[in-house]
C-alpha cells in the first residue's frame, strides 16, 4: 500500500471531470524532458483504456532519445503544426496541463491553451502552481510528475488499466527527473512504485539504456570538448560553469537534447556543489542549474535568470549575450557564498 498523498476532494473532482467528457488534451511545457513526456503519454495511455479521445501537444519538439516511447509517434507538436493544434485547443472538452506550474512555461502555446474554453487540470511538482486551472492538483513534495500519474490513476481505482506502455512511460519520468535516482530520490514509495511497474513488465534496465546510452558520436564528442575546454571552476564558490555558443554547437552538429546531462557531470568533481551550463541559442540563452544539498539552484535560476524549478534542478532563460549572462553570473556568485 502507497500512502494517500492526493487529497479526496481532488480526486473526486478529476474523475467526475473525466467522466462527463470525451476528448482529452494533454499538453506539458515547452523543452518536453523525460518526465513532461512519461507523464503525458502514460496518461495518454490510460486515458486510451477507458475509452476516451485523448491527444499529447507539446510545445516544441522532444529529443530523439525519447522517441522509443510507446505512443511518441501520435504526439503532436505545436510549433510544427499550428493551425491543426489551435484548433483542437478550441474544440476539445478537457485539458490537463502536466509537469508545470505556470502558463509562461508554455511559451508559444500558452494563448492557444490558456484561451480555450476548456476546464484545465493542473498536475504537476514544482513550486508555486499558478492559479488558471479549475483543479490543481500539485505536490512538490513529489519527485516526479508521472509518480503523481501513478498516484492519480491508483486513486481513481483503476491501478488495474496500467497497461504496459503507460507503466513504461511513468518509469521513464520517475527514472529521468531523479537523475536515475540519484538525487531527490530518498522516498521509500518510489520503490514500492517501481516493483508494481516491473511486476506489470516493465524492462528498467531497457528503458536506462533507451534513454541513456543511444547518443551520437557527436554528441560524445560535444560533451568532451565543453568538459575539456569550456568548463571553468570557481573553487571559493564550490562552482563550476560550462558554457557553449552557437557556433560551437553548429560543429557538433547539435540535435535537440544533446546537451542534456551535461550540466550533472561538474557535480561529480570532488568539493563542486553547483553546477551550471549556458547553451546559446538562436533567440536566448538556455540555463541549467543543479546543484548538491541545501544549495538554491532554483534560488540562483529565478533571481538571474528569470526561471525557476526544483532545489537541487532548475532552469532560465538570458536575452542577453553570452558574454553577459556569463559576466552577470560571476558577479552574482559572491552573493550565495553563505548558501554554500
Ligand atoms: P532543465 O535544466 O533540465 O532544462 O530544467 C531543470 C528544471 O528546471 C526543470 O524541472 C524545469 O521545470 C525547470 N526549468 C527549466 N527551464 C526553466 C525556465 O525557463 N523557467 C522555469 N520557471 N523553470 C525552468
Ligand atoms: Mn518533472
């Protein structure tokens, strides 16, 4: 038995929506990640088993690593596909919005989704929901969106509609937003979790080297130059930071997700407890932030960097160049030294 963390009246609420509707819009936030696809799609499958017309829009496109996942093919993305994706926003019933706490991390789709007249169900586990949904059902006391998946479903009493590909996209959320359950990953209930998954058949050990050993050569490759030549250590402030420009990314022939991981290895060096990478982009710089610990990366990410996110995993965005969000990250460090 897993305790009940949703609250009752939020369940009931979720299951009467679902019930009084047919057509179902799953949508997550824009940079889909392991966990914004596990969850979306594990409920896309669930949604699939009681007979609804359920359908995943995501923002922008999703790496290629997660491509292998059941049910990826039908996702939509909006930014491929507008006009068919703006349309279904203003025709479907009911829309939950996963692994997100505000409209803003929608980016280009926020107008469509927030503009439609459907009711939205927000399920998510970063701090500080917003308040556009008609139920709101978020823990950030969870480590994973699609571990909350799995405690919806089970509460709706319908652990027994897991099927095998829903069950294989909650482990693949549960197993990338805690670093292969390295950090954030101390609750007894995850286990528990993850034994009803591979009793229903999930393949774990498949689904690591999915995600986690089908990179390119070049990917490698880009990996050993930014660790090689442009990581810089800041030991005072137990800090490292990789950046990278566009033109470097070009060389490396960048595909969507290739950086991914990048920013943990840092976290590996002996005394490093925050890391962060800057990757250039075409219209703005991309920021990750970890960290070990008490550290605020979330802290860092939202003061500098107009982001948010987790403790130990956060993210932001610059307009600036590189070569000021890199300076105005240097000058801002001293500021955190009692964090350390
Ligand atoms: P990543 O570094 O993998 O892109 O993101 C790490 C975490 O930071 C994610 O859980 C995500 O929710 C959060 N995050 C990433 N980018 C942003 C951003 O631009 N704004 C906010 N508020 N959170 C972000
Ligand atoms: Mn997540």
């Amino acid at each position: 038995m897993i305790s009940k963390i949703i609250a009752e009246d939020l369940i009931h609420k979720t299951l009467k929506t679902i019930n009084q509707v047919d057509k179902i819009a799953i949508v997550v936030h824009v940079g889909p990640d392991g966990d914004a696809m596990g969850s979306s799609l594990a409920f896309w499958h669930y949604l699939m088993t009681i007979e609804k017309e359920p359908l995943v829009i995501v923002p922008t496109a999703f790496p290629n690593f997660l491509k292998w996942m059941p049910g990826s093919d039908a996702v939509m993305v909006y930014e491929e596909n507008k006009e068919a994706c703006d349309k279904i926003f203003a025709e479907t019933e009911l829309i939950f919005t996963l692994d997100f706490n505000v409209a803003s991390r929608l980016a280009m789709m926020e107008q469509a989704v927030m503009n439609s007249p459907a009711p939205k169900i927000l399920v998510d586990h970063h701090l500080h929901p917003g308040n556009y949904a008609a139920i709101t059902i978020s823990y950030p006391e969870i480590s994973s969106t699609s571990e909350l998946i799995f405690r919806l479903i089970c509460r709706m009493g319908d652990f027994s509609k897991i099927n095998i590909a829903c069950a294989e996209c909650i482990y693949t959320g549960m197993m990338t937003d805690t670093g292969s359950f390295t950090y954030n990953s101390n609750k007894p209930e995850i286990y528990t979790i993850i034994t009803e998954l591979i009793k229903i058949g999930v393949d774990k050990d498949a689904i690591y080297r999915q995600v986690f050993n089908n990179y390119s050569a070049k990917r490698m490759r880009l990996m050993g130059f930014a660790l090689y030549e442009k990581m810089k250590i800041y030991p005072e402030y137990k800090t490292a930071l990789i950046t990278v420009s566009s033109t470097e990314l070009y060389k490396f022939n960048y595909q969507n997700g290739d950086a991914e991981g990048l920013v943990n290895l840092p976290l590996s060096i002996q005394g490093i407890l925050f890391s962060v990478f800057m990757r250039e982009d075409t219209d703005k710089i991309k920021i990750s932030l970890r960290s070990q610990g008490t550290f605020p990366a979330n802290k860092v990410a939202a003061d500098l960097f107009n982001g948010g996110g987790h403790l130990n995993a956060a993210g932001g965005e610059s307009y600036q160049t590189l070569t000021e969000a890199i300076r105005k990250f240097e000058e801002a460090l001293p500021d955190y030294k009692d964090f350390l």
